[in-house]
C-alpha cells in the first residue's frame, strides 16, 4: 500500500513540475502559445494517469487488499514503465517541437510502446481485481454457510412425538 502512495505522490509533484516546466520552456524559447506542442500534454498525463489512477487503485487496494493477487505487482511495474516510458517521449518529443529540432519517428515508436504498456497494466489491474473480488465472493459465500451450520446447530432439536 505504501508503494502505491509514494507513487501516487511522485506522479502528482512530477506532472506539477512538468507543467511549469512546459511554461518556462516554451517562454525560453519564444515559442508561440497558438502552437501545439507534446510538452502541454505532459503534465495531464503526469497528474490523470499517475496520481489520480494511483489513488483510485490505493482506494481499490484498501478495499479488496488487491496486493494479495498474483497479479498486482505485474500491474505495478508494468503500468508504471508504461507511464514513465511514454512520459519520457512526450518531453522529449515537446522538446524537439519547441527547439524546432527534427523529430524521429522512432520517438511516436517509443511512445506507443509506453501506451501499449499503459495499456497492459490496465489489463492486469482488472484482472487483479477480478481474483480478489472472486476471492471475497468465496469468502463471503463461506461465512454465510458456517453462519447458517452455527446457528441451526446452536437451536434446540424439536422433540420428537409419538
């Protein structure tokens, strides 16, 4: 649990800075604000799909315990290479706008293999989930028949009449 608050808070001072980050680089560079650049998306990215994703995924793991699954950690490291990943090509690519520098398109290669990662982590968070609400439904079905068994054996037998 702790991991997903530290990276939930990573991601929100990361895509904090990314925006001012963007706004002072492009001031720097006299770079015109009609223009679009990949470095004005960086910060959303940062903030929606690291910060607010995370918090919605701790709130998950406080309810379901989602960590027990086999699959969390999958969904941890991929999902987080994925954001980073494809972060990491937004600035770079922003970058090579702004300076006017030419672009490859080796970088959009790169970040769509970030996106297919995001991708993926989503996958194995639903999965995840999957197992432990499964796991709950168990756990739940099973108290209720030890439940039941407890309170019929608890009553007293009827006596039997002749």
């Amino acid at each position: 649990m702790n991991k997903l608050f530290y990276a939930a808070f990573a991601y929100m001072v990361l895509g904090v800075g990314s925006g001012l980050f963007y706004r002072e680089f492009t001031k720097a560079n006299d770079f015109s604000e009609d223009q679009f650049t990949q470095l004005s998306v960086v910060h959303t990215h940062l903030l929606v799909l690291g910060f607010i994703v995370l918090l919605v995924v701790l709130i998950l793991e406080k309810t379901f315990a989602l960590s027990q699954s086999k699959l969390f950690p999958w969904f941890f490291w991929v999902y987080n290479a994925g954001l980073v990943l494809t972060a990491a090509m937004l600035i770079l690519h922003g970058m090579q706008q702004v300076t006017g520098a030419e672009t490859s398109a080796a970088i959009s290669g790169i970040a769509g293999l970030g996106h297919i990662l995001l991708s993926a982590g989503m996958v194995l968070l639903f999965l995840a989930l999957r197992t432990r609400l499964k796991a709950d439904q168990t756990l739940t079905a099973t108290a209720d028949v030890s439940d039941e068994t407890s309170d019929a054996s608890s009553q007293p037998e009827p006596a039997l009449t002749r």
